[in-house]
C-alpha cells in the first residue's frame, strides 16, 4: 500500500501543499506520494490546490539554481579561486579563535 491509499486527506492535501511550496510539479508530487498524476491533479484540483506550470517562475528559478543559491558552475569556479564561502578559519573559532570576545559564541571567561 502507498502513502496516497493509506492517508486521509488532509495529510494527501498537506503532501500536495509541501509539493507547491517546493516548485515541485505534479509527476514529481504524485512519485513522491505513489499514485498516478491524474488521481493527484484531480484530488487537488478539487480541493483548490492549483499546480505549477513548468514554465513559472517558481519551477524556472528552482531549474535555474536558485534553490541552490548559484548555478553548479559558478560555485565550482569560486572554489577552483580559493573564494572562501565560511567565514570561520578554523574548528576552534567558536571557543575565540581569533582573540575577539565579542564573536565568539562560547565565552568561558577566566584563564584557560
């Protein structure tokens, strides 16, 4: 048995709204919830769930990389010029790693 047999419907509708949420699109929800896309497309489009198209701007900024913050190619390119993308040097910044009280997130105070 799937998801989609065993579930009531508010958890199918609840399925189908994280689905939206995420620009997902109706074959990839129904995979995901283990029915058909039609069973899917008519349960949701009579309980006032509207999908999106491929061609939205959700689904094309999502194709884009924006999902990703950046195109694969961009951060390959950052990390081949030794562009740092963390702002802490090493493991020990969080204990003060750099002398400066007021960024780090534990202070013991006293002498260590």
């Amino acid at each position: 048995m799937s998801f989609w047999e065993k579930s009531t419907d508010e958890q199918k509708l609840a399925q189908i709204d994280g689905g939206i949420e995420l620009g997902m699109t109706v074959r990839q929800i129904a995979t995901n919830c283990g029915t058909t896309r039609s069973a899917l497309s008519y349960f949701g489009r009579k309980n006032g769930r509207v999908f999106p198209a491929k061609t939205s701007a959700i689904a094309l900024a999502i194709a884009g990389g924006a999902a990703r913050g950046g195109k694969v190619a961009a951060i390959i390119a950052a990390r081949s010029a030794r562009v740092p993308n963390v702002y802490m040097k090493d493991a020990f910044f969080i204990f003060d790693g750099t002398g400066d009280q007021a960024g780090a997130i534990f202070d013991f105070g006293g002498e260590r």
